[in-house]
C-alpha cells in the first residue's frame, strides 16, 4: 500500500494481464456479523483484509467473539446471540457496513437481554444520518440515544422492551444499508413471534437486498418477502453456521478493471480472477454498463476477460439503481465517450463515505470536463483533452479508484501532450483494496518516456544509495542503485573466478545476473548480499570493472529495465550524463571527500568491518580521479544537473531539498 501524501500516475497507454481481487466488503462485513451472532464455529476463506473489516474483527472480538487467523481461513467461534459483555464501546472508524448493522443488532440485543453499547466513529462517521434506522428502532422498543446531533452517530443502545406486534417500518430511498441492518438484527429477537419490516417509498440498491437475503439464507434464516415492500422473519428463527463459506471477490473493486480494459485492452485482456457470471453482488451487472459503452467482455463462473471493443466509448444515459457503488467508474469512463453521459437514481451516493455526486463533479472538473450535478444525477460532456489535476480523494477509497482511470488519457485522439494525475492521500484504498494501486501498476503499460526518472549522481560515498531510497519511499518510486549493479557483478564474477581484466567473462556474467530490489536492500539469485557489497575489496573491483565497454553495455540495458510506473530514483555515476538523459530532474552530490571517508568509515565499523579512515580517504581520492578522468562516462555532472553539497546536511534535510526542487518540475496545478 502506498502510505505517502499523494502519488503521481503518469499517462499510461495500455492494460493486460490477470488480477486476482480481494474479497468483497458488502460480502466480508455480512459475513462477520453473521458469523459472530452464530452459534458455532465458522469459517471463512479469502475475507477481505482491510480497515473496513478490521473494525468489525475488533468490535468482534470486544463483545466476546473468539478469532482466529491462519493464512487464507478466519475462524470465528460466535455468540449464539447472546455477547459475553454488557457493556462496550467500539470505534468503527468510517465503515457504514460495520456502523448500521452492528447498530440494529445491539439495540435489539440491549432490549432483550439488558446492556449498554456505544458505537462511534471518525468525523465524517458522525456526518452520515443514521435516522430511519433510529426511527425504525425506537419504534421496536428499542432505546437508542444519540450523543451528538440527532439522527447521527455516535449513539447509545441502553435497555427498553422489544416489541413485534406491529411491523416496523424504514425508508427506502436514503440507504438499503438501514433495512440490511434490521433484516440482520431481528433474527436476535423472533424467539416466540415474527418480525415485520415493511419499506416506505421505493427501496433503492435491490441487490445488496440480495446479498443480505442470501447470506442470512446459509446461516439459517429464510426471509419470507412480499416484492420489495414487506419482509418477515419467521419465529423461532435463529443463527446457526453453515460452517465454511468462501467469500467471493469484490464486484465493485471489479469495475476499475473492467473499464481499464475498455480503454485500453488491445494486444491482450484484462483477466479478472475470483468473480464471474455466477456472482451474487448487483454490481456485476457493471458488466451489462461497460457493454453499453462498448466494452468486449467473456466471462465464466469465476473469471472474466475485457477488452476494447468500441472506441472512443459510447455516451449512455443510465439508470443507476442497481449498480450503486460501481456506477461511480462510469462517471469517469464518460471521459472517454464520444458524448454525454446521464447517471441517473445516484441519491445514495451523497450518504457514502463523502457526497460522491459533489466530489466526482468538482474533480472531474479539474480534469477539464463539464459535469452538471442534480440532486440524484451527474451529467458528464468529455473534454477533448484532459488537464493534469491533483486528485482530492475525500478519505474515500473510491474516489481514489476510479480517478486513477484518468491516467489512460494519451488514448483520447485530441489529447495533445499526456498528463500525469495525481491522487491525494492514496493510502485511502485501505478501506477496502489496500493493493489497488500496486495491482493498477501490474495491469497498466506506458510508453518509456513517460515513467518519470529523478536521477542522483555523484561520487563514491557521496550517500547516492540511501538519499535515492528515501526519497523514493517518499514518492513510492522504483529505485535503481547502479553503482550496486557494478558491485554485485564484481561479487558475482569473485564467486565465479572471473578476473578484473577479463572484460569478454565480466560482461557474461553481468548479462547472467538475477536481482531483486527491496527498497537499500539487494538480492543476488534470492540471496540477500548488501552486506557483502560493502567490502572494500569488491568496490575496488566494481570501480575498476566499469572502466570495460563490454561490460557497461551489458549493464545498460538492465538498468532501462527499472524504469518502470510509476516512476524512478536512480544514483549513480553517470544516471544523468548516460542512462536516462531526460529525466526532467537531476542532482549531482558534491559532499567533500574528508566528509564522505567520515561516513564510509562509520558505515563499515556499524556492520563490524576493520577501517582506518586515513586509508579511506586516500582511497576515496584515488577513485574520484580515476572515475573523472575514464574514457567511458567519466563522473561529472550532467549539463543542467543541481548541484547539491550534502557535506554537513542530514539525509532528511537532503531528501527535503530534492523533493522541493522535484515538485517545482511537476504542474502548475499539483502545487
């Protein structure tokens, strides 16, 4: 996951290959619950790992559910309706999933058995209205105290005397998440008498009705249904496992996918494993959508394939109602249609984790599309080309998701010169994809030009290898440490018995070589080895070893290979004068050598190799005349490299200073 204040997508041009996407939210929270309110044991494979469902484990685990985790299987032993504890107060962070059904099923438990609940979560938690579900509880007999402004979290759920003898009622048309809650909560209470929901107004999101329906089916309980207008649960219903059930991937985390592979789908699919035609969430129905706008989809049980079929996308008009929480990727795919697009019946989306329908018309806007936004609709006109943005994300995982689609704008014919997107706090995803954007990077291809390079040169010792890694945690960058590249060929040829002047076998072995990356640390054929290349004997060896032709052309291609999205800190040598001569950014160290030996001296002591810091700089010298004066790529700075004296400097404040000069390079609209 990326945990950094914002990343940059810089314009991508394709999508192929295969995704395996975690488990879906609505099905993964349902499924706590029911597990937690069962009796017996369940388990459950694949459960979404995310903060979503992390509260849930925790709010769980407070009222005495035992959880056990082991790999792909969650092992929930419940309460069989009964929670060890009277009282508790569980934070719930931002999860609506976790807030309204825990909400219901402690009222009634505190009704029936005694208890005193609260349930809180972040500020926005405290914005979302919760009213109709109150309402509907308090009309139940259930006391229910709201805290803060009325109809809103937090609440308290503190006694009263449940009562069934009349149906309940709940409106329809603000969140199918109140009448979730209840079907979910009345099973706890039907010991000797039915309960009666009845839906005021037209029910909006049907098919996570459906979600609910189905999975209360498995743990035992069968809703006897009137249409979308009256449910009943029998008497004498009550939880009990089904035992292992496996949670099917997210349907709504599919639709960025999806609509990756209809605009850019070419040479090959977008493969999605773990969801298929045979799937129980309404938001596979996205499907029917991205067909309309001209998608290319195959499908089976448990896959399906997408490719672009028409393009530009078809304009569609579309009532939403059925696909509520993938319907946002479409507004986002509208800019790349031919015309207009009209998402209609998207009332629900002011109540989510932020106003959608305000924050998807005020960012797609800034990417330089006209957007007319009505109390339940978003009209959406292309532009003919989009403008680079800094993403506002809301704290709302899916507006992060479907804005990174913008990414694929060098595919718009009018387009002009590509831009790079950046999403503010990408961290958000957690919510529900924690690997969204490492996954989005898997999947997307651009061309080379477009991965942006910031590269550091400078001597040996100069601290290249460990600015380059922080500043690249901080951009959630690649990094490449080229001089490790001439160092583990020089360890590898020393394993093989290839001499320094043997540039025909130096060369062979560094075409050979098997490395891995992972952050300043190096692995050599799975062996890590960045130890070993601190020897002194092998810088020597590395120093002299890239004088050979043969051999920094072997290395050369190599190092092209890192560049990759979404972007990349390369420290060198010569990363600026010879590799990558149009990165839009390139600093050049000039620390002293007294200063550099000092630092060598104390790196090699901490991992516990002798030093004479004379001898260091003595040596130290002697490679800086010797890399100067080469015939090949001789160090000195590139043309238009900044010039950075980290002598007396600390890494933080050098990391600083590069990433200034970094974002003075970006657009105008980032800063």
């Amino acid at each position: 996951m990326y945990a950094i204040p914002f990343l940059d997508l810089p314009a991508v041009t394709s999508a192929g290959g295969c995704v395996q996407l975690p488990g879906s939210k609505s099905i993964s929270n349902r499924l706590l619950l029911l597990a937690g309110l069962s009796e017996g044991q369940t388990e459950l494979i694949d459960l979404l790992d995310s903060d979503d469902t992390h509260v849930m484990l925790a709010a769980l685990t407070a009222l005495g559910c035992v959880i056990e985790r082991e790999g792909r299987i969650t092992r929930i032993t419940g309460l069989a309706g009964r929670p060890a504890v009277a009282t508790a107060d569980l934070f719930l962070g931002n999860a609506g999933t976790a807030m309204r059904p825990l909400t219901a099923a402690l009222a009634v438990l505190a009704a029936r058995l005694g208890g005193n609940y609260t349930v809180r979560g972040v500020v926005r938690m405290h914005e979302r209205p919760i009213g109709d579900l109150v309402d509907a509880l308090r009309a139940l007999g259930c006391v229910v105290d709201c805290l803060g402004k009325e109809g809103f979290p937090p609440l308290r759920l503190a006694g009263g005397s449940l009562d069934l003898s009349a149906p309940v009622q709940v409106r329809g048309d603000v969140s199918s998440q109140f009448l979730t809650a209840l079907l979910l909560a009345l099973p706890l209470g039907v010991a000797h008498a039915p309960a009666v929901i009845e839906v005021v107004g037209e029910l909006i999101s049907k098919p996570y009705i459906e979600i609910t329906l189905n999975l209360l089916a498995r743990f035992g309980i069968r809703v006897e249904r009137e249409g979308w207008q009256r449910f009943t649960i029998p008497a004498g219903s009550r939880y009990r496992t089904p035992g292992r059930v496996h949670v099917e991937a997210d349907a709504s985390s599919a639709s960025y996918f999806i609509a990756m592979g209809a605009l850019a789908a070419v040479d090959e699919p977008v493969r999605i494993e773990g969801l298929g035609t045979e799937s129980i969430q309404g938001d596979i129905r996205f499907i029917e959508a991205a067909q309309a706008m001209g998608a290319q989809i195959a499908s089976g049980p448990n896959w399906l394939e997408i490719r672009r079929g028409m393009w530009p996308l078809r304009g569609v008009t579309l009532d939403c109602n059925h696909i509520p929480d993938a319907a946002m990727t479409l507004a986002v795919m509208a800019l790349y249609a031919d015309s207009p697009t009209l998402l209609t019946n998207i009332g629900s989306w002011r109540v989510k984790e932020t106003d959608r329908i305000a924050a998807m018309a005020t960012e797609l806007r800034k990417l330089g599309a006209e957007v007319e936004e009505g109390a339940d609709f978003l009209v959406i006109i292309p532009p003919k080309r989009l403008q680079a943005a800094a993403i506002h994300t809301y704290d709302d995982h899916r507006m992060a998701m479907c804005l990174s689609l913008a990414a694929f704008n060098p595919l718009l014919a009018t387009q002009g010169a590509p831009v790079a997107v950046r999403i503010l706090d990408p961290k958000c995803v957690a919510k529900t994809f924690p690997d969204y954007f490492e996954a989005f990077f898997e999947l997307a291809a651009t061309e080379p030009d477009h991965v942006p390079v910031l590269t550091l040169d400078g001597p040996t010792a100069s601290g290249k290898g460990t600015l380059a890694a922080a500043v690249a945690e901080r951009l959630g960058y690649h990094t490449l440490d080229s001089g490790s590249l001439y160092r583990v060929t020089a360890l590898s040829a020393q394993m093989q018995g290839v001499v320094a002047e043997d540039e025909a076998g130096l060369a062979q072995v560094a075409e050979g070589l098997d490395l891995r990356f992972e952050g300043t640390r190096l692995y050599l054929a799975g062996n890590e080895v960045s130890d070993q290349l601190r020897e002194e004997s092998i810088g020597v060896m590395a120093s002299k070893i890239s004088a050979w032709p043969a051999v920094r052309a072997a290395l050369t291609d190599l190092q092209h290979c890192f560049r990759r999205l979404p972007g990349l800190v390369a420290d060198g040598r010569d990363m600026g004068t010879v590799i990558f001569p149009d990165a839009p950014l390139k600093v050049f160290l000039t620390a002293t050598p007294t200063a550099r030996a000092e630092r060598r001296y104390k790196q090699l002591i901490s991992i516990g190799f002798p030093a004479n810091l004379a001898a260091l700089r003595t040596d130290l010298e002697a490679r800086d005349a010797r890399d100067r004066t080469r015939a090949v790529a001789p160090l000195q700075p590139a043309e238009e490299a900044l010039l950075l004296d980290n002598s007396t400097l600390s890494i933080e404040a050098s990391v600083e200073q590069v990433l200034a000069w970094w974002q003075q390079r970006r657009p105008a609209s980032f800063q």
